[in-house]
C-alpha cells in the first residue's frame, strides 16, 4: 500500500477506533480525520490516538479524504456511505464494516455511491464498545470479506484488498449473500444463544458459574442496540441458522429423555468432529485473546 | 490443615491428578497413591509428579490410606466410593469429584460407605483430559460444594472441608439436588448447547468464525464419554435447565420472526443484565485464563 494522503473514519468507535490506530501506529496515512455525531466520543478518540482531527461535520470531514471507512452501527452505513459519496472529492472510496447484504443493497440504488463503495466486513470485535477499547493489532491474522458487485470497479477492489491488508486482515472475496449466510453460523447465532444462555441461569446460580459459563456467554456482555440492528439486517439467514441450531438441540432432547448412551454419544461426537475442525485450522489457541482489550502499556500509541 | 499420612486418589485424569499435584506441592500429604485401571495412565501421573506410587489394585491401594479421593468419570463414582469404604482402615474417609443426587443416593444405600463419604464437587476443570492437563492451581479460587446428607458425621464434614480449602477451594455446603439443579445451569446445558452451536457451522464457514464462535464452542472439543455420563446422571434437572433455554430461544424468534427491534433490545438487554451480575460478582477478567492448560514454565511440579 502506498502511503494514504487523508483517510476519513465515520464512526470511531471499537472498529473505527482501531483503524485509527492501525494506520497511525503503521504510518499509512498522513492524516486520519474522525467523524461521528458524539462531540465526546470523538474527544475520546482523539485523546486515545487514533485520530488526528476530528469533527461532526460529515461533508467537511470527507473533502478530500482519498478512503473513508464507515464503522457505525449497521442500521447507519448504508446512509452514511451515501452522504459520504455526496462530499467525497474525485479518486476518493468508501468502505465499511458491516453485515453486509441490505448495505450493499442500499448503496446499490444510488448511483454514484455504487461506483465509489467497496462493501467490506473485517471479521474482529469483542463485547466490549468504544474507542476505549480499540487496538492498534485488532485486524492482526483475522479474516476481512471484501463483498464487491458487479457494479463495483475492479480497481477500486485492488485498493480495498490492499488497504485491509496492510491493516493485518487476511482478505477473502464473497458475495453479500454468502457473507451473511455464514456469519449467521459463526457469529449472529452465537451471540443469540449466549444471551439465551445468559438468560437461563438465575442469579443464585451464578457463584458456582465456571468455565463453560463464562465463555458461553461471554458476548452477552454486548451493546444490545449494536446487535438489535445486526439481528434485524441478517434476519433471514438468521432464522435459518436457528432452525438449524433448534434441529440440534431438539436431537439432544430426545436422546437425553430417551436416557440412551448411544445416542448421546454420537450426537456429542458429530458436534465435536465440527470444533476439531475450528482447532485444526485456527491453532487450539487461535485467537485466544483478541477479543480481550489491551493491557495498557501494549498499548504502542504514536505518541 | 494438619498434614495428612497416606492420600488415595482413584483415577488420575485432569481432576484427581489437580489433586495429586496440589497436595504434593504444598506439602499437604505424606504419600499420595495413584489409583487406576489403566497402567498406561497410572504411569502418566506418576511420571508427572502427581503421585507418588500408583496401582491398578483399589484395595491395596485405599489400605491405610486417610483420605480416599475418588475421581473416576461420575457414572463410576458411586461404586468406587463403595468399594474403598470396603478396605479403607479405621479413621479414613472418601470424597468425591463429581455430580451429586445419583452418586449420594447410591451411596446412601449402603451401610458402611455413607457414614464414611462426604460429597464434593470442585468446580473446576477444562475441556481438556487426562493428567496431561493437570495442574496444581486448579482449585485455587474456585468453588467447591459439599453435599452432606443426615447421615454425613460432622467432623468427616469438617475434615471435608478443610481439606478442599486446603487446596485453595472456596467451599460451600448444599443439599445434593440444589447442586445438581445448580449445575445443569451453570455446566450441563452450556456444554450441551456449545455442541449443538458447534454442530450448526459447516465446516466451509470455519474460515469466517471469531470469538464469538471460538468461545461459544469451546467446551465442545470435551470427551464425549464423560460428558454422556454427566447428562445421563442428571438428566432430569439438565432437562428442566433446557425447557427455560428452549423457551428464551423460542421468545427470540418470535422477536426476530415478528422484526421488533423493541422486543429483540429488551430480550437481550434482560440476558445482558444477568451476565453483567456475573461479571460483578466474579471480576470481568475472572477465571479468564483457568480453563486454559498451564505455560510448560508454570508447572511447578515438586522435583
């Protein structure tokens, strides 16, 4: 990647923070500007490092940006990508960071947003919210899906994939469709059963709560508004992965009522063959702590 | 805690070889036995530091013993339990590892073994098995329930207690069914619904899945043998636990089905509340890192 000139970021928060901080700590823009609607939230972000200007002007902030990133909340993107398309300067793109189908949809019906907008998802985050708790190396090793159209200038692709990379994503290319489909699997799902799982066990409980308790509903701890309006986007891929999961259970509650060992079994060893195929492609310790924040002093802010 | 003479340790896996481990690190016995049907681990264990002498021969080996500590898979607790009460000496008693009302209750009915067991359930553990995997800060900060009944002496509870105190538990006492009731929450229905979530991915979906998949399905990798026999042993009070899960599950469709992103945020924000009341109890970093085998460096083992 050569060197950016202005890269605008709406939306700083955990992601948008992070982009912040990874193209300031990396040296690959001369200028970040953040942009959000919160005067404290962008004071914050300032404070922390990963933005250089900020302001709540979004035509102001975007002039003469070479790339902007969208990092708000699903439900606002696509319009922000549209508001962005309306200010950007020439030679200038978009990208985000959301669940992807109903964005690229939207950005679709407009006709210059559509040419300037490269849909992207860097597959990283944690239950936890805000600039606070963004980190330079949170796109280290972690997949980011590119979701380009037809409409979409293979150039402007080139510059996405390049641009993700040089944050540490490993890039993959798929279509809005299969994007949402799969992370309706691997990500909307388990973050609804963790709540489900949450629900479940009643406060009394909670001092003899351990291990499987405590990772199984890690994500519970997340913004409710932030996956109210992922639930609503994928909803209905969603509901399919739920009948898939529903399925699974409801095979789990015949064998235990059927009190027989066989079934159990084969039912316990089919879903384990499943992870053991997560372990042998991540490492049994991928990841292990990326969705937790930063000790303070690994921390490498640019200043 | 006085130091104990002669500690007997029936099955040498994760838990009992925890035991072994602790107590000969901190001096707490002046013999640890290694007892086990399998030579192969008994040599495992020892070569570990978790024994100091191991045999296949549960009579020889609980003879003499002070504390008779049965850690086999629960579905084999009870007969252990029963047949070390048959060769223990004078003074000696037996404690437990595992899941209560079925183990107790067995017990219970014979006459020399329930006035010489206390009941006990370190919560503790991993998805990993096997001495391996043992270490000796398992207990350290977690909760260890004991489970006396009528028929339990008072001192053997005493002794009981101190003993896993000794090992760093936190203990507390409850009736068998409260504890099984308890842990089909907290335990059984999260390892039930990690598998089931694990089950749900497709391995072509792999790729994508991040923490929220890695977390969710950790327990997952969990040998399928003693995972049956813990569902078996308490599948009535697990489905209980899964008829509340099902019906969070099911208030979730209906939220997502009907597209109500009040609904949906209120759902989610009561699951959230009771995790948050986790966190609060046990530190938002808590435990984080115990399911976790231990760094080869941390080992301390005592030669």
């Amino acid at each position: 990647l050569e060197r950016l000139g202005t890269v605008a970021i709406i939306g700083v928060g955990l992601i948008g923070g992070s982009v912040g901080l990874a193209l300031r700590e990396r040296g690959l823009a001369r200028r970040v500007v953040g942009i959000g609607r919160d005067e404290a939230r962008l004071a914050q972000a300032h404070r922390l490092g990963a933005v250089d200007e900020a302001t709540t002007d979004l035509a102001r902030g975007v002039a003469g940006a070479e790339v902007v990133i969208v990092g708000t909340p699903v439900h606002r993107i696509a319009a922000a990508v549209i508001a962005a398309a309306g200010s950007l300067s020439d030679g200038g793109w978009i990208t985000d960071t959301g669940t992807k189908r109903e964005i690229v949809a939207a950005v679709a019906q407009q006709n210059r947003a559509r040419g300037l907008f490269v849909g992207a998802h860097p597959i990283a985050g944690s239950e936890r919210q805000g600039a606070a708790h963004a980190r330079a190396d949170l796109f280290e090793g972690q997949t980011c899906v590119l979701t380009p159209t037809a409409a979409t200038p293979a150039r402007l692709v080139d510059r996405a994939r390049a641009f993700w990379e040089a944050l540490g994503s490993r890039v993959r290319t798929m279509t809005p469709e299969a994007h949402d489909a799969a992370l309706a699997r691997t990500s909307h799902l388990p973050h609804a059963v963790a709540a489900a799982l949450a629900a479940t066990v009643p406060p009394e409980c909670l001092p003899l709560a351990a291990g499987a308790y405590r990772d199984g509903t890690r994500v519970a701890a997340a913004a409710g508004a932030l996956w109210t309006a992922i639930f609503q986007q994928n909803r209905h891929a969603l509901l399919d992965a739920l009948t898939t999961f529903e399925d699974h259970m409801a095979q789990f509650r015949r064998a235990l009522e059927a009190d027989d060992p066989d079934q159990l079994l084969a039912w316990w060893e089919s879903a384990r063959t499943r992870r053991a195929a997560y372990d042998a492609q991540h490492g049994p310790d991928a990841d292990r702590n990326h969705d937790q924040p930063a000790a303070k002093d690994d921390r490498k802010f640019p200043f």
